[in-house]
C-alpha cells in the first residue's frame, strides 16, 4: 500500500457522499423517479381494466394506454434516469422528464381533454434524448455493447415515431420491445465482455441482434417475414445469453448476485419461450390468445424478471436509497413466474378463468415487489438511524 | 469547472472469479478516456482498490460513491480530464 495521506486526495475522492455524483442532485431525480412509478400503478390498473370490466370511470380509455404508459411511462423514465445518472450529464435528464411528463399527460388524458399527440410527442423526445445519450457512451467507447444499447434507443424512438404518426400500438410491439431486449442485451454483453465468450460466441451476437432488429423493423411491413425473423432473434439470442451469460456462473454463489442471475436465467427461458410461440402462430397478433401470452412472456416474464433482479442495485445509483436483499423477494418472482404460467395455459388453452386468475395474480407480483423493495430500504434506512444515534452503545455479547 | 466524468462500462466484481478481478478493473480502467468512467459494483467498500488506483494514477483518478452497503457498494471510477 502506498503512503499517500488523505490530504492528497482530489476533492472527488473525498466524496462520501453515495449519489453526490451523477449530474443532477438526487431530490431532483426523485419526482422523475416517482412519476415513473405512478405510470406503472396507472398501468397495472389499465392492465386488469383489459382483463376484467373494471368499475371505475374512463377504464377502456385508460386500458387503451396500458402498453404505451408501461413501456415508456415506466420503463422509459427509469432507464432515461439510469443512463443520465451514468453519463453525469444534466442536459440527459431532460429524457426522463419527458417521459415522465409523458406518462402523466397520458393518465390525465384519460378524464381531461388533452391533446391527444402531447404524450406520445414527449415520449418521442425522450426517447430521442436516449439515443443521444447512448451516442454520447458509444463515442466514449464504441463496441459491441453500447451500439446494442443505441440500437435499443432507436427502435424505440422509431415505435415512437410510428405511433405518433398514427399507426397501431400492434404494429410498433416489436420496435418496443426491441428496445427492452437490446438494452438489457446490451448490458449483460457489456459485463461478459470482461470475461469473454469463445471467439464463435463473440461473432454470433452481431448477427443475431440484425435478425432481431430486421424483424422488427419488417413486422409492420412484411408480417409474415418480419414476425419470422424477429421470433428467430428472440430465440436465438436468449440461447445465446443462456449459453454465455456469466449468470451460468453467479447463480451457484449466493445471495444477491445468485438471486439476480435466477432472475436472468428464467427471464431469458421466457423470452424463449416468446420466440417459438411467434414462430408456431405465424405472427403475434393471429389471434388475441397468442398476442397476450407472447406479449406478456415478453414484458413480464422477461423484462420484470430483469426488474426485480436489477432494483436492489439500480435504485441505489439511481437515488441513494439503499435496498439490501432479502430472501422473500424470490416470493415476488415465483408469484411472477407462477402467474404468468397461468395467464399463458389460460390464453393458449382457451380457459378465460386461468387467464383471468393469472393476470389479476400478475398485478399482486409487481405490487409485493414495490412493497418488498420499500420495506428492505425503510428497514435499512432504520437501522441507520440507529447505529448513527448509539455508535458507543456497543453490543455486549 | 471540472465536469464529472462518464460511465461508459459498468464491472460487477461479484460476478468474475476473484483471480480476474484485479486484471479486469485495472486494464479496463487503463482504457478509459479522459473523462471517461467505469463503474464498480462489489459487495464490500472497495477502499483497498482506492490506494492501489492513486499509487498507480495519483490524482488522475475520480473515485465517487454511488451506493455504500450493507449489501452493495458502487464506485465510479474516472480518469479525469
């Protein structure tokens, strides 16, 4: 060890305060924060009034916005906030504003006039302000993960722009989901890349990220080709993250990163899963049974699956709120994995009740996972407090 | 005034085998730009790291904490422009 003394450092070194970095200060990032998780609630209840006639006003307007307050209400917001905060840069920020903007407007729009266009538009320029953002890390350090994670930015920006435009949020799904898959994609690429996969594993990416990107751009297009080409990216890509992603290797250690490589790996069985049901049905919107359950083995089985794996370490760069891992939380993700199975035998084998069950049960996953998550950071905040009001106290054993 | 540096790559300790690690954050860290970042997410405050980074690249590195415990510790690294 070297004998520099603690004067020496830079003011930067001497942060000690988590969060401090990151741009903008975390009280102004929290609003975002929030706004983004009302779309998500706003979303959830959209989600039933879909399966369900829901008792309250304006449910089949609200149930129109599901997906759109979902995948950029919500998510939108939390990975713009993500990557501003990673990037440092205040001007990033705007992204997730947008789009938390964005998710508001579109729930308020539900029972005000409001102009019909303003939402989308901010989701565009939020998306938009992604892409740069992603240009902005690419031009740091161009390499295979952090185009995919351009890439990403773009095909959402490109469902954006399509729905803007008028076209059906049907027709923009894949774009949409191109854009989960590639960020998350991108980011389980970006840590394998320290550890890289065989030479044959590292040539394999960049075509199978095309045929995904192909299909989705084609699908409006082209239906049959696109949605063949895109169902082949899904499974393709989720045997080749099954196949090279370190989680392989952390699922055996414990704790923590055990519990967000369980989460990699059965997400990736359902974007699998996605794949070959498109493939076997022809498309994704053949019929209203195979377009809820390819759907939501997407955006659920997959995509919370990365959610609830990610929140204990996001949400703390992200706002400074520490969320220490507990075992219940795999509660909430074999609620998420047990429902979903329902949802889906429901949807393909016709029997409304299974469906119904499993998309009410789905909706009291995602809340025990919020609720888990606020209870793991209020007791750590709690013993905190205490350990800073006794630190003399000791512990007499 | 200095603007902070960005994150460009993100190394998560826990998931290399514990020979890798050291030779994985100092080459990628070696890469880096001026004014570029790497973030390191562990399950301890990785201080030690902190001393063997300004022996090797004194006051060129920026070391901010993003999250410290109990669980999880992030770091982000810089080279300073």
């Amino acid at each position: 060890m070297g004998g520099r003394e603690m004067g020496n450092l830079s003011a930067s070194q001497r942060t000690s305060v988590p969060g401090a970095a990151g741009g903008l200060p975390v009280p102004l990032r929290l609003p975002l924060l929030a706004l983004g998780f009302v779309a998500l609630f706003a979303g959830i209840i959209a989600g039933l009034a879909r399966l369900v006639p829901l008792q309250i006003d304006h449910a089949s307007e609200l149930a129109a916005v599901h997906g759109p307050l979902m995948v950029c209400g919500f998510l939108g917001t939390v990975i713009g906030l993500e990557r501003a905060v990673a990037l440092s840069r205040v001007w990033a920020y705007t992204g997730p504003l947008a789009t938390a903007l964005g998710g508001a407007l579109l729930i308020a729009g539900v029972h005000t006039e409001v102009p019909p266009l303003v939402g989308p538009a901010l989701f565009l320029l939020g998306s938009l302000v992604l892409v740069l953002a992603n240009g902005a890390v690419m031009r740091l350090r161009l390499a295979a993960d952090t185009v995919v994670m351009a890439l990403g930015a773009l095909a959402w920006a490109g469902g954006n722009l399509m729905w803007l435009s008028g076209a059906n949020i049907i027709e923009l799904v894949p774009l949409w989901a191109s854009f989960l898959i590639l960020t998350i994609a991108g980011e389980r690429l970006e840590l394998s890349r320290l550890m890289p996969p065989t030479r044959a594993g590292r040539q394999l990416f960049p075509p199978i990220v095309a045929v995904l990107g192909a299909g989705a751009v084609l699908a409006p297009a082209a239906e049959q080709s696109g949605y063949t080409l895109f169902a082949l990216g899904l499974i393709a890509l989720a045997l080749w993250l099954m196949r090279y992603d370190v989680a392989r290797r952390t699922v055996r250690t414990d704790k923590l990163p055990r519990f967000i490589a369980v989460c990699l790996l059965s997400g990736y069985a359902w974007l699998a899963f996605a794949g070959v049901l498109i493939l076997a049905a022809g498309g994704i919107a053949t019929d209203l049974a195979v377009y809820d359950a390819a759907l939501h083995a997407i955006f659920l089985g997959f995509v919370f699956s990365m959610i609830f794996g990610h929140a204990p370490v996001i949400l703390p760069a992200v706002t400074t709120i520490q969320v220490p891992y507990r075992s219940f939380f795999y509660v909430h993700l074999a609620l998420l994995h047990i429902s979903l199975t329902m949802r889906v035998i429901g949807d393909l084998a016709g029997i409304e009740a299974l469906r119904v069950h499993g998309g009410h049960a789905n909706a009291a996953a995602i809340v025990l996972f919020v609720l888990a998550t606020i209870s793991s950071a209020a007791a750590a905040r709690l013993s905190r407090a205490r350990a800073a009001a006794a630190p003399a106290a000791g512990r007499k054993r | 005034m200095m603007s902070e540096p960005s994150v460009s790559t993100t190394i998560d300790v826990r998931e290399i085998p514990p020979r890798d690690r050291h030779p994985v954050i100092f080459a990628t860290y070696g890469a880096l730009k001026p004014g570029e970042a790497l973030l390191l997410v562990n399950d301890h405050d990785p201080k030690p790291l902190l001393y063997q980074f300004q022996a090797e690249y004194a006051n060129a590195v920026a070391w901010d904490y993003l999250e410290q415990g109990p669980d999880v510790w992030q770091v982000r690294i810089g080279k300073v422009a």
